[in-house]
C-alpha cells in the first residue's frame, strides 16, 4: 500500500504494532463476546437437567395415582410461582419464578400445566417429550412465536417420570432464554470495557516502545549528520545492543574516514607551510661563507635559527590541533572563575605588551563561574589576546568584557589595531591562513584561531570576530549558561 505521503520509521513501527494489537484484540473480544452467550445458555441448561430430574422425581407419586392436577406437587409449585423470593444476583434484580412445567403421560398427552396453556394437548411430536419417553435425553429451544426464527426462544429440558423402571410420563421445564438476557449484556459490556482498557494500555505500550526505539535511531541520526558536517559529536549510547554495535561500528568508521582524510590534507598544508621557511634556510646555508664578514655571517646565523624554531612551532601546533580536532568530548571539567582565568592568561602576556606600552582593561563580572577544561579553554583565550596583541599599535588599550546576556556568557576582546581587511573576513579562522604583524609584517603559523574555534566547540560555544565601526577587532566568545554557576 503506498500513501500521499511520506512515513516516517517512529509511525511505521507504531502503525505495525497498532495493527498488530488492534487484530489480535478484535479477534480476542469477538470470540469472548461470541462465546459468551452460548456460554450462559449451556450454564442454564445445566441448571435445567437438574431441576427437570428432582421435579420429576417430586411429581411421580401423584402421575402414578393419576392425581397430578391436585395433588401435593401441583399445591408446592402454585406456592412456588405465587411466593417466589426476590433476589440481587450480582447487581440484577430477580422480580418473579421464570419457570414453566408441564407433564405429559406416556402418550405424550400433556396432563398438567401450570402455565394452563396445554392441558390434553399432544405433545408427542415435540422433541423434549419424543426423547424422554424413549429414554433418551429430552430438550428443545423453540421460538416464543412460531415461525418467528429472530424473535426470542423458550429452552425446554425433560426427565422422565417413573414408576420403578418404567416411564409413565415426561415433566418439562421451560425457561425464557430472555431472562438471561441482562446477565448475557452485563458479561458482554464487562469484557468489551476491560478489553477496551487493555487495547488503551496496550497502545501506550506502543507509543512507549516505538519512542524509546526510535530515539535511539534518531540519536544515531544526528550523529552521522553532525559527523557529515564537520561537527564535534560523541559516540551516542544505546541499551539496545543491536543500536550500540551500530553506533560502535560507525563511530569505528568515522575514526577511520577522519584519520585517512586528515593525513592528507595535513600533509598538503604542512608541505605548503613549511616550503617558505625551509627554502629560507637553504637560502642561508648556500649564501654562508667562512669569508662572508662576520656581521653578514651572524645575519644568516639568525636567519637559519628563525627559521628553524618557525618549522618547530608549525609542527608543534600542527600536532596539538591534530590532537584537539580528534577530540569528540571534554574529559577533565572542572568549575573556574572566568574573570580569573582571563587575567591569568593576561599576566602570561604581560612581557610581550609592556615593550609596546600596550595595556589591557579587563571589565569583569567576579561571580561568573563556568564548566570548563581549564588549560585548553585558557589557551583559547590566550591565543585571541596575543592577536589582538600583535595587531595593536603601540599605546594602545585591549579592552576585555565579561557578562551575561539572556542565556550565555559573553567575553568581548576589544584591540584598536587596523581591522580585518574584506578579503581576508571569511578566511580568518581557515587552517594555516594568517595575515602579516604589522610591526613586523611577518605572519604566524595560521593554526592559532583555528584552535581557539575547535576548543570553544568543545564547549558548545564559538567566536566570531568583526570590525569595530572606530576601528579594530571586537573578538566576542560565547559560552552557553548551561555550563555556567
């Protein structure tokens, strides 16, 4: 069966186990309801041989001495029909005696009634009577109108009258099939309530089953999208095992796919950034003489060492960002003052700015304190102070707010530097792309915003920098409030 539209896996699975339970309790309520009514009748009929067998037994003695019209057996059950007790029966009210009895002799001749609606009639023909006399089980369920084959019915049981061992004559008791009607409808009313509940129960059932199921597929969902994106996802967890060797197996996958993807690209950066520095040293050892002058030798001497220490910090940070980058979930949070961390991180800078006069003006709210990786968080913060450090003019002031805005933390880095230029705005945070100092016009390895951008995913957080309309960089950090006391 196709529909006009598209379902989803959460409304497949319930849908299936709807039909499923839907089926399986209209078949269980049909044949209870189905066999509740021939269930009461059969109960009834039971009670009926009974009540036929010791009325024949009572009534024998007066059939014998032809004395059944007025004898003690027809006074007992005019008393009977005239003085019949009233009764609850589980909630139903028994008003008046349902039962009618009637004997015929041998012949099937009908001799008493206490309906008097048969007297001298020949019953013979009837079954309940034809069987009794010859010895065999007598009943019958005849409609109250003749002909009549939707209308109610009347159930007749016999026993058989004796006299020693032979059959004088047949009593028959009658009983209205209506009158178990009210018994029938409650018996009927109660397993149709109590199945409705259990069908009710059973759907929450369902809905509960295809939720939890379909959760974890959804958890398993989102991480291959985020993964597909570029994003930083934990392994989702599953107590479903099927679900947890599939996340296990694509987690396994993702690790695979990212190292063989990294490597490549890795090595393409690390060849391209290393070129420069290392054609710089070559430069230097071929151009270098034990006749060169002193003062040129010492020139290249510095060159060749500047060089150097520039590969061993490319490769440096390369590996750290290696590592940073592979790094799905933070593993040591602990509760830090924020305002503190970043002074901390200010003090580190102190020797670097002093010599360009350049001092920081930190704005702070005291009672900030955020869930963090400690060293990793304030490498973050200290990598976008050294860049607005290095691209602010001398006698300038780097401004630092931290506050709280509706649900996150803010932390603003304000410097007084150049700006970034327009070509150069949606590169910055790009691997291995820098812009050159502008006292020194060299520029760094370009791994620094890049590791600040992969820590602050670590903490659900990001940065985004932008021109300040009087000039500058205004870098702004955001940290989600969850993480924050």
């Amino acid at each position: 069966m196709k529909f006009p539209f598209k379902l989803n896996i959460s409304l497949k699975i319930f849908l299936g186990y709807f039909a499923l339970v839907g089926l399986a309790a209209w078949f269980v309520l049909t044949i209870f309801v189905d066999e509740v009514k021939p269930g009461v009748r059969q109960a009834m009929e039971d009670t009926l041989v009974d009540t036929a067998s010791l009325l024949a037994e009572l009534a024998a003695a007066d059939v014998k001495s032809g004395n059944i019209q007025n004898g003690s057996f027809a006074s007992s059950l005019a008393r009977y029909q005239a003085n019949a007790n009233k009764a609850n029966i589980w909630g139903i009210q028994k008003q008046s005696a349902d039962y009618r009895v009637y004997i015929t002799d041998a012949h099937g001749i009908v001799i008493f009634d206490s309906a008097k609606l048969a007297l001298g009639q020949d019953y013979s023909q009837w079954n309940d009577v034809y069987l009794t006399l010859r010895g065999k089980y007598g009943a019958r369920s005849s409609p109250v109108v003749a002909g009549d084959k939707n209308g109610d019915t009347v159930m007749y049981i016999a026993a058989p009258v004796h006299d020693g061992k032979e059959i004088i004559g047949s009593l028959t008791v009658a009983k209205a099939n209506r009158t178990l009607l009210p018994f029938i409808e409650r018996a009927q009313n109660k397993i149709i309530r109590w199945g409705a509940l259990l069908f009710l129960l059973s759907v929450a059932i369902g809905l509960l089953f295809t939720w939890r199921f379909t959760r974890a597929i959804h958890r398993l969902r989102d991480y291959a999208l985020a993964v597909s994106v570029g994003k930083k996802a934990s392994q989702p967890e599953s107590s479903n095992d099927e679900l947890a060797e599939l996340a296990k197996a694509m987690h396994t996958m993702r690790i695979e796919l990212d190292g063989k993807e990294y490597i490549q690209e890795a090595v393409q950066h690390l060849a391209h950034e290393l070129k420069s520095p290392i054609t710089a040293i070559q430069g230097a050892t071929e151009l270098i003489s034990p006749a060169m002058p002193a003062a040129d030798q010492a020139r290249f001497l510095a060159q060749i060492k500047t060089q150097s220490e520039r590969v061993q910090t490319i490769i440096q940070n390369m590996l750290g960002l290696a590592a940073l980058e592979h790094q799905q979930k933070l593993t040591q949070l602990t509760y830090i003052n924020l305002t503190d961390l970043v002074r901390t991180q200010i003090a580190h800078l102190a020797s670097k700015a002093e010599p360009k006069n350049i001092t920081f003006h930190l704005n702070g709210n005291d009672s900030i304190r955020i869930k963090a990786e400690v060293f990793l968080l304030g490498q973050a913060i200290y990598n976008v102070l050294e860049n607005a450090l290095d691209f602010s003019p001398g006698g300038s002031t780097i401004h630092i707010n931290i506050s709280r805005q509706e649900k996150n933390i803010l932390l603003m880095i304000q410097d007084q530097g150049t700006g970034i230029p327009d070509y150069a705005m949606d590169k910055i945070f790009n691997k291995f792309y820098s812009l050159p100092r502008p006292a020194s016009g060299q520029k760094s390895t370009g791994l620094g915003l890049n590791f600040v951008q992969e820590v602050l995913k670590l903490h659900d957080g990001h940065i985004s920098l932008q021109n300040h309309a009087m000039g500058g960089v205004i870098a702004t950090i955001l940290l989600p409030s969850s993480t924050s006391l």
